[in-house]
C-alpha cells in the first residue's frame, strides 16, 4: 500500500510539473527538458556501459555527449531553426570523432557509438518537444505526444488486464497483450479525435496522429525494456520513486515526440 501511495503521488508530482512547463511553454520547458535530457542521458550511458552500475567514472564520450547535449538545447533556444539544429548534431559527431581518434585506442568503437547514439536517443528525441510547442498550433499540438503514449500506456494496461490473452512479445515482455496493444492504440486515437475535435484543429487530422504515435510509443516501451534486458537492470534510475528513472517513464515519449512533430508538419504545414 505504501509503494502504491509513492507512485501515485509522485505520478500526480511529475504530472502537474509537466503540466506547467508544457502550458507555459519557453525558456520553463527548455530547462525542464534539458534537466530530463541529461539525466536520461547519464541513466542510458550508465545502463549500457560495459562495466556496469559500479563504475561511475564520466568517460572523455560520455563528457561530449552530455557537452553536446548542452549545446545543442542552447542552439534551440537562441536560434531554433532547423538547419542550425542540425549543424550541432553532425558538429557533436565530429567532436566525439576527434576524442576517439585523439584516446585511441583507450575506448572502443562501441562506446564511440554508444555517447553519439545516447545523444540521439535521448536528447535530440525528446527536444521534439520544445519544437512542437514553439510552432504554430504547439499549445494544442504538444499535448498529443502525451495522448499518444501515455493513454495509450492507460488503455493498454487496462484492455490487457481485462480481456488480454495473446502475448504480444512474450520473450521480451510477457505481461504485454495483443489485446493490450490493440486497446492503447484505440483509445489513445479516441482520446485524439476528442481532443482535436475540441481545439479546432480537426478530430479526423489529430486521431491520426494520435495513432500512429500510439503504436510508435509501444515499440518505443519495448525498445527501452530490450535494451535493459541487454544489460541485465530491472530500472534505469530511481529518480522518480515508484517509477524507476527518467527513461522509464519516458520511454515511450522519446520517440513519439519526434513522430508527433514529423505527422503535425505534414498535416498542419
């Protein structure tokens, strides 16, 4: 009971938290997302590192990654065009390039692929949210990436518990259902007809997106549970009590952002 009281009070913590910096949008969810970024950052470099939980040293890569990380949101912030964006992406390649040839052979190839594709995966993804929500429509549109992965996640569990039979990936997730799958991916796009629908922005426009992205959001949930099955951890961190760390509760958003701003150009321009 104590643990339950734990995640549904911190849930209603990083909810409301949330829920501010996405309303009152700029430099409030810039910081709030460079914060999520870094320490998704240091949770997937410590998860994936070849010595395990016990070494806490900060590698030369690991230090250009969360370097990059940090420029790259400050390129957003004061400049926010797309093409700069990604200047300072093919630039952090270079850099993390001139570590690795100028240490060679002190780390390895993997870990050279390793700090560029944390830098991918976490930071450069979830920055997709702050490009929605500065974009036309973005204070309507940036509550989508959270339709389509969280109630999406809801439903899913819900549907799955009720009538779920069919495991969808047993070898990698065996509580999860076909059934389960089917639901968020439904409910999800009820949700986003709704809310479309309320906005103005057009319930039939939102629903697609708001479905694509709910199917997007499970690869994403279970992408982030094989590489922690990779790796052998239960969680990525303990930084939000009762739901492990950042990456585990934003696992499926990482990647849902990015798809919700790709799908929002194509059909709002």
């Amino acid at each position: 009971m104590a643990g339950f009281r734990t995640r549904v009070i911190s849930a209603a913590v990083l909810v409301a938290v949330l829920g501010l910096a996405l309303f009152y949008g700029g430099v409030w969810l810039w910081a709030l997302l460079l914060f999520l970024s870094e320490a998704g950052l240091f949770e997937f470099y410590r998860a994936v590192r070849k010595n395990g939980k016990k070494d806490r040293r900060v590698t030369a890569t690991e230090f250009v990654g969360y370097i990059g990380c940090l420029i790259y949101y400050l390129v957003m912030l004061f400049s926010g065009a797309e093409n700069h964006l990604f200047y300072t992406v093919i630039g952090i390649l270079i850099l993390l390039m001139f570590v690795f040839v100028a240490r060679f052979p002190e780390y390895d190839s993997d870990e050279f692929i390793r700090a560029y594709f944390g830098v991918i995966y976490v930071c450069v993804t979830l920055s997709f949210v702050y490009l929605i929500r500065t974009g036309e429509h973005g204070q309507y549109i940036v509550w989508v990436i959270f339709i389509s992965s969280w109630i999406c996640d809801t439903c899913a569990y819900l549907v799955g518990v009720l009538i779920g039979k069919h495991r969808l990936v047993p070898k990698l997730s065996p509580k999860k259902s076909v059934e389960g799958a089917i639901g968020g991916v439904a409910g999800a796009s009820l949700v986003g007809y709704l809310f479309g629908t309320y906005t103005g922005m057009g319930g039939m426009s939102v629903m697609i997106i708001s479905a694509v992205g709910a199917v997007i959001s499970q690869f994403g949930d279970l992408t982030a549970s094989a590489l922690k099955r990779s790796h052998d951890i239960k969680d990525y961190g303990k930084i939000i009590p009762g739901h492990g760390g950042i990456l585990d509760r934003f696992d499926s958003v990482i990647i849902t952002s990015a798809v919700t701003y790709i799908l929002s150009r194509l059909l709002f321009g």
